[in-house]
C-alpha cells in the first residue's frame, strides 16, 4: 500500500502503525507518531490500521540546542 511518511511517499506491507514501526526500525523510545495531525499513542500503535494514502509524521527527539 501506499502512505505517506513525512510529506514523502513510501511503499509498505505493514497494516498497522506498530507493523510500520518495525518496519522503519523506529527506536523503542523518543519516538513521537501523528496521524493527520492527530498523536497516537504508542499503547494504540498495534490497534491502529494503516489505509491507502494515509499521513503519518514521524518525530524522532534529539539532543542538544
């Protein structure tokens, strides 16, 4: 299927945001998922189903200033 992650498309198999997770080998912490502008907790993350054309943004924390 195909989504888009951070304004680019992206091609996936996964068929929830935990499967994409895995996928994109996202850390287990400092991770910060939305989906259209909405967050999504990480406890939601095996429930919540990936659709066609969907908007993800994904925000990875960093150090420093």
């Amino acid at each position: 299927m195909q989504i888009n992650v951070n304004n680019k498309p992206l091609t996936t198999n996964a068929t929830s945001l935990a499967q994409l997770a895995a996928e994109l080998a996202l850390p287990e912490k400092g991770v910060a998922v939305a989906i259209g502008n909405k967050m999504v907790p990480r406890s939601l993350w095996d429930e919540t189903a990936l659709s066609e054309d969907m908007h993800i943004t994904i925000i990875k924390a960093a150090c420093g200033g």
